[in-house]
C-alpha cells in the first residue's frame, strides 16, 4: 500500500464537510470492532481526539482472513475514501480499501479489552492508560495548559529562565529533598570526625534535587525584569494525600518592581487565562471528563473565570473559620499552618469562591517573605481553590538587606551568600509565587487524585515506569 502522509482523525473530523469524497489515508489503534458477515466496523483512534474516526470495511472487499488481525489495541493504517455517514453517532466514516496492520494486540492479553476499569486499576498500568479516553484526554488537556502558560508569559514579556535541577542550597524550606550523590552508598568515605565525606562526592559538596527554583529566579528578575520558571521539582515528604506528588511541575514567576497586589494581580488574571484557553481549546476532552466524572465541571470552570477572587488577610481568614462553628480534624487557631479542611471551608462553603489569603505569620512562612508593619506578618498570598486548596503560594520579598539579614542569620541558614548579594547590590520591591502545574491540570480535568494528571506519577512507593 502506498504511504501517503497521515492525516489526523481530528483534522478530518473538523473539516469533514470539506473533506468528503476525498481519499484519506489514517493510522491508529484499535478501540472496538463489530458487526456481521457482510460489514465490520471499526472505531480508529490515532490520539488527536477523544473522538474515534469509524472505519468501514466491507466483506466484499476483505477477506476475515485479512481482518483477523483487528482486534482492540491492534494498530493499523487505512487507505479509503471517506463518506457521509448511514450510521447514528458520526458524520462520516472511511470506506475502507487498503489495510495494513502494523501491530495486533492478543485479546487474551491485552489489558484494556473492556471500558470502565476504574482509575486505581489504570494506575496500575501506567505505562497503557494513556491509550484510554480518559487519559488522552488529561493528557491534551496537560498540553494545551502548557503551552497556554508560555503563551501568557510570552505575551507579557516575561523571560523563561532555567533553575537548576540539582542544587546544593538546602534553604527554601519548602520540604524534604531527595539527594544526588555518586558516593558508593554502602561504603562512603569518612571524615575524621565519623561523618560522611561529601568533599569525595561529584559535587565536592551534598547535592540534591531542587524543591523550588525561586531563588535561582530572584536572581533573573533582578537582572531581566520578569522572568517565570517552568519545571520539574522534587519533594521526598511522605504525603499520601490526593495533592501531592513526589515528583511535580512547578511555573514561578518572579517580577522585579512588583508589590503584593500587583503580584496578586498577575496570580489570578493568569490562571483565569490558563482555564480560558483550556475551555477554548479543549472542549470535547473537558465535555468527556464532564460527563463521565464531574457533571459540574464546566459550570466551576467558567464560575471562576467569571468571578472575582476574594481577597482577605490570613487573620480575617483564621476568625472566621474559628467562629463558623464547625468541628475541624486540625484546631484553628492564630498561627497555625492551615489545613487543607480549613482553606477548602473558606473557599467551598464561606465565600464560594477563589480566595486569596495573605499576610501570614512570619513563623510559618519562608524567610525570604517581606515583613509587615507588625511585625509579626509577612507579605505571603495563597490563592486558594475549590476542590483542591492551596494552588498558587508566594509573596512580596524582603528587598531590605538588614531586614533580611536578620532573618537568615534567626534562623540559622548558611551559604546564602549569592542569594542576599541581589539585596546587597541594586535591591529592588520584586515579587512571585509557585503555581503547582498538576493542582491546575487538577482543577481543569475535574479528576480526583493527583496522580491522574501526569503521565507517570512518583509517590511514596511508587517509581514504576
Ligand atoms: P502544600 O501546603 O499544599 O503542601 P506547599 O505550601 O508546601 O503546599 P509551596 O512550597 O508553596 O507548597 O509550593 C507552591 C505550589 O506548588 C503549591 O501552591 C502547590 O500548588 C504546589 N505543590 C507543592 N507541593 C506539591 C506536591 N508535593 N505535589 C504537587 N504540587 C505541589
Ligand atoms: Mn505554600
């Protein structure tokens, strides 16, 4: 059979009307196959759509010899033309005339025979989900919110700055952070004192993977004006929870001039972005999650475009969740690092919407975060969602160099040299925060569980794949 070049099922289903009575010619993998002795159909998905293009092949013209090979999850090329559909349920179909089958797939075998395997089995077999309805359409939507945050960055004449993976600064204070080393674990050198010797390591010094790229990125936004990062990060805490991973992406904008309420500003008119451009761009793969997760899913998406994002001060916050009168798991009280029970109260049940918090105690927030007034708060902002709690963390930063000062030297952190020389030399008001991307593909899908929404999740106990 001549290979012509492919044409995608979605640029077909698109432009059906104009592509009708044309050859075309489709590669792709088998979803189902019924029918009689005299007509078999076939539903072809090639991944650029939730929607399968119906192939028709007629007994006439095929042997069941030839279509033996077509069974679910077999992957096949077909030359036909294609017409208006008979049928319920498409508007057009192939008439199949050349088939090649490139791979079969053993129905005894393979996994996916049957719709409906829950989403914990799915998990299971990671490295074929992808090849469902439900993940190809995560992860289209995965996509399209990728490129919608270049895309707004861009616009906006931010610069895509590259933080390093592995790092040897351990003072974001974020979490826990796996180590990088290429010292013989069962045998490290020594130092005299009895401890391990790092000088040895690739390094010269203890190295791990990075658990923010904030830092690094003060450094750009002092330098470019604007700068955001977009990459992976890496956190070894333990928590089993349906919002974290182990492995995750993170988008950190980093503005030099910037106060709070511009950077409060710039969190909320880009996330109403990234969803626009999801609901523009996605529909069909949000109208299958709509209908088969999450009926409201739509209804939430557009309500938070739509709304403005409330906007309150920690302190506010933490009064009204201690007067709501609700028995919480985790007590509330001035101080205390908020749950997610309690940001999703204020969010879900209080106020109905998206809500900024801010002006946190500096106790349970980064040193880096400018202090107030008070001197008991700092310039933070959570942008917390339904559903999901926290999405969004950042702050104004202490450009004050003593101020600073004061607080690495409180809290006892070293080597931040580099670091506090963007406060020492030209300091600027800047500001930023760290949007977790799989909290916002979360959000979009209307999927439960974290570890739906990125193609191979890495959790505690998990590194298959
Ligand atoms: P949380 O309180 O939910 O654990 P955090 O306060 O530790 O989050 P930050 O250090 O502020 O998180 O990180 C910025 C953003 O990164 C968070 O708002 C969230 O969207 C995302 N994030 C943080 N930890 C994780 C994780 N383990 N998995 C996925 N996303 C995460
Ligand atoms: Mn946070």
């Amino acid at each position: 059979m001549k290979d012509i070049r492919r044409t995608p099922i979605s640029t077909i289903l698109s432009n059906h009307e104009k592509m009708v009575g044309k050859e075309v010619d489709v590669k792709g993998w088998v979803r189902t196959r019924r029918g009689n002795k005299n007509v078999q159909f076939v539903a072809l998905n090639d991944g650029s759509s939730i929607k399968n293009l119906q192939i028709v092949f007629d007994l006439s013209r095929f042997s069941e010899d030839q279509l033996k090979g077509i069974t679910t999850g077999a992957s096949i090329h077909v030359q036909g033309e294609l017409v208006a559909s008979q049928g319920k349920g498409q508007n057009v179909e192939v008439q199949a005339a050349g088939l090649e089958i490139y791979g079969s797939a053993d129905p005894e075998k393979y996994p996916l025979q049957k719709k409906g395997h829950s989403l914990e089995f799915l998990r299971e077999i990671a490295h074929l989900r992808p090849r469902t309805n439900t993940f190809g359409a995560v992860l289209r939507i995965r996509h399209a919110l990728a490129y919608a945050v270049h895309k707004f960055f861009n616009d906006k004449g931010f610069y895509y700055f590259h933080t390093p993976l592995i790092t040897a600064s351990d003072c974001e204070g974020a979490g826990a952070m796996f180590q990088v080393t290429t010292l013989d674990i069962n045998q490290p050198p020594m130092t005299e004192d009895g401890k391990i010797d790092f000088s040895k390591d690739f390094f010269g010094k203890q190295a791990s993977l990075t658990v923010s790229g904030q830092l690094e990125g003060e450094l750009g936004a002092t330098a470019l004006g604007q700068i955001y990062t977009f990459g992976p990060t890496f956190r070894a805490e333990n928590s089993n929870t349906p919002r974290h991973l182990s492995e995750f992406w993170m988008i950190e904008p980093e503005m030099a001039f910037y106060e709070i309420e511009d950077n409060m500003d710039l969190a909320e008119e880009f996330i109403k972005f990234c969803i626009s451009y999801a609901l523009e761009h996605c529909a069909d793969d949000i109208d299958f999650l709509a209908e088969h997760f999450d009926k409201d899913l739509k209804d939430r998406l557009n309500f938070v475009i739509h709304n403005d994002f409330v906007r309150l001060s920690y302190t506010e916050g933490v009064k009204i969740l201690e007067e709501c009168g609700r028995k919480f798991e985790f007590p509330v009280y001035w101080g205390v690092d908020l749950a997610s029970e309690h940001e999703r109260y204020l969010v879900e049940e209080h106020f109905k919407k998206p809500v900024i918090l801010t002006d946190y105690p500096k106790e349970i927030k980064a040193f880096y975060m400018k202090l107030n007034e008070d001197g008991k708060t700092v310039r933070a902002m959570d942008v917390l969602f339904p559903k999901i709690g926290e999405i969004i963390g950042g702050s104004q930063r202490e450009e004050s160099l003593d101020k600073l000062q004061q607080r690495v030297d409180e809290l006892g952190l070293s080597g931040m040299d580099w670091y506090i020389d963007t406060r020492r030399f030209g300091t600027v008001p800047h500001s930023g925060f760290g949007l977790g991307f799989e909290r916002l593909v979360l959000f979009v899908t209307g999927m439960q569980n974290i570890r739906d929404v990125i193609p191979f999740p890495r959790y505690p106990n998990n590194c298959e794949y």
